[in-house]
C-alpha cells in the first residue's frame, strides 16, 4: 500500500515560479539572459499576467531574476550562490528550522503586540519611536546596520506588553531573531517592505488598537515567512537539478 503524503498549498503563481527557477538551474536562461515575452511565458504556461508577475516578482525577490520596466526580466549573475549563501551562513540552514521560528514568533509576537497596544506607556512610545528614526536613517544610509535596530524594535515591543515571562520567553533567542531576520534581509527589497510593515505595527500600537497590532504584526512576520517557504523550494529544486 502506498504511503499518503500531506497536501501542501501551493498558489499557482508558486508553481510557475518553481518552474522558471527549475530552468534557470538547468541552464536553458544562463545568466545575463533575457526571458521570453510576458505574452510567449503566458501562452507557454496557460496563465494570467498577473500570475506570472506574483511569480517574477517572488523570484525577484530571492535574486535570481530582475525584472527591468519596459525592458523585459533578466536572469542574475550568479544567482544561485545568493540562495547557497543565504541558507549556509549561521545554525538555521534548513527549510524547517526556519519554519519553527517564524512559527514560534507567529505565536508569541501577535499576541505581544495585541498586549502593547493595550499597555505601552508614554516612554514606551517614545522608545519604539527612537528606534523606528534609526531603522530609518539606516535604511537611508544602505541598511548595513538596520537588523540591529530590527531585533530592538520586536524586543523593544516586548517589554511594552509588560509581561516579564513573554519578555524573558523572546529575550534570550535574540541570536536566532537576528539570524532569522538577516537571512530574510539579504534578498533584495525586503528591508523595504519590512520597514513599510514596521511603520504599520507602530502605528496600531500607538492608536492603542490590539485587534489591527496584532493583525500587522502577523502580516509582517507571515511575510517573511512566505519568502522563506519559496527560498526552502527553490534549494529543493536546484539540489534536485544537481543530483
């Protein structure tokens, strides 16, 4: 008899870019390559335009192609090494480690923030605040530093929430956040983005709204882990090419 395995809900704009990403490591687009016409791949592929732009932009997003308006989208000089050193540097280098902390922070930060936005005092306020005007200078100035600033804004929340045990549950996996964080980071234009979500968070802390904190709070760490899910298929896809 043979063995069921669990369903995975995968989008099609997912599939498509597994695909592209699949042709990419087999070298039929090399790097430097321009990609077929929006029209050719939507006719090849059976699919919408705007599915195959979600499916772009997810690979735009992990390196591999750049998309260049009224040009076309480019494969990437040495694209898979971006995705090899990503996943190499630091303890979390598999896709289900990464899963358990975006899990686990799922868990604990959304109701954090829900408890912030109840119970941040002036000072807390003005401490997040500080700490979002250096996220953006950072961001302005490249970003080099701005995951350090990152890991003090969640813990920063924390400590609004003014539980020592939730405090004292985040506190001492700081390491793993700024690993966690960085290896998201690296991809390009996703310290944008989180910055964008981190604006949102603060606000519905400070509008002392817990449902829409929690609920941005959660966006922004479901989002990160998206990318991550694509990131761990398309190292399944480029170890099973090179087999």
């Amino acid at each position: 008899m043979s063995t069921l395995k669990p369903v995975s809900r995968v989008t099609l704009a997912e599939q498509v870019a597994e695909q592209i990403s699949s042709q990419i490591a087999e070298g039929r687009w090399k790097p430097g390559d321009k990609l077929p016409s929006e029209a050719e791949l939507c006719g090849t592929l059976r699919i919408g335009r705007s599915t195959l732009r979600e499916a772009l932009k997810s690979l735009a997003f992990v390196g591999m192609v750049q998309m260049r308006p009224g040009e076309g989208t480019y494969v990437i000089e040495e694209s898979r090494l971006l995705i090899d050193r990503i996943m190499a540097r630091g303890s979390l280098k598999t896709d289900k480690e990464l899963q358990d902390v975006g899990e686990a922070r799922l868990i604990l930060e959304g109701e954090i923030a829900a408890l912030a936005a109840e119970r941040a005092e002036p000072e807390d306020l003005e401490r997040l605040e500080s700490i979002m005007r250096e996220m953006t200078r950072s961001l302005e100035s490249g970003g080099s530093d701005y995951v350090d600033f990152d890991v003090e804004f969640h813990l920063a929340i924390s400590q609004c929430a003014k539980n020592q045990m939730l405090y004292e549950l985040l506190s001492p996996i700081r390491g793993v956040l700024a690993e966690w964080i960085s290896k998201s980071q690296e991809l390009p234009g996703i310290q944008e983005n989180a910055h964008r979500q981190h604006i949102k968070i603060l606000a519905a802390i400070h509008s002392r709204n817990p449902e829409k904190a929690r609920h941005a709070m959660k966006t922004h760490l479901r989002t990160c882990e998206k990318t991550f899910n694509l990131l761990g298929r398309l190292v399944e896809s480029k170890d099973l090419v090179e087999a």
